[in-house]
C-alpha cells in the first residue's frame, strides 16, 4: 500500500509539473491579454507550486516512515 501511494504521489507532482510549464508557456509568448490576468496566472502557478512543495514534503515523511 505504502509503495503505491508513494506512486501515486509521484505521478500527482509530474501532473502539476506539466500544468506549470503549460502555464509558464502561456505566459512566456505572450497570450496575456492585461495585467488582471497576468496576476492571475502567476497566483495560480504560485498556488501550484505550493501544492507541489507539500506533496513532496509529504513523499518525504512517508519514504522516512518505512525506515
């Protein structure tokens, strides 16, 4: 069970990863129609990569309990 979770977890940062990077992307060529959204944009990155930080803290404590 332990080693399942710890997969999903994994694949749960992989999955912010990517939806950070498309975001940043957006960003990054200039699809930005005002700053309202650029504000936006970069709250939800922040968001997500608070989550992230979480997620891996929490992969952490789990890797350390099976020791």
């Amino acid at each position: 069970m332990q080693v399942e979770t710890l997969q999903a977890l994994d694949i749960l940062v992989k999955q912010l990863d990517e939806k950070i990077v498309q975001l940043q992307d957006f960003i990054v060529v200039g699809n930005i129609d005002n700053f309202e959204e650029y504000k936006k944009l970069c709250g939800e990155i922040k968001g997500l990569l608070t989550a992230r930080q979480y997620i891996k803290d929490l992969n952490k404590v789990m890797e350390n309990s099976d020791e």
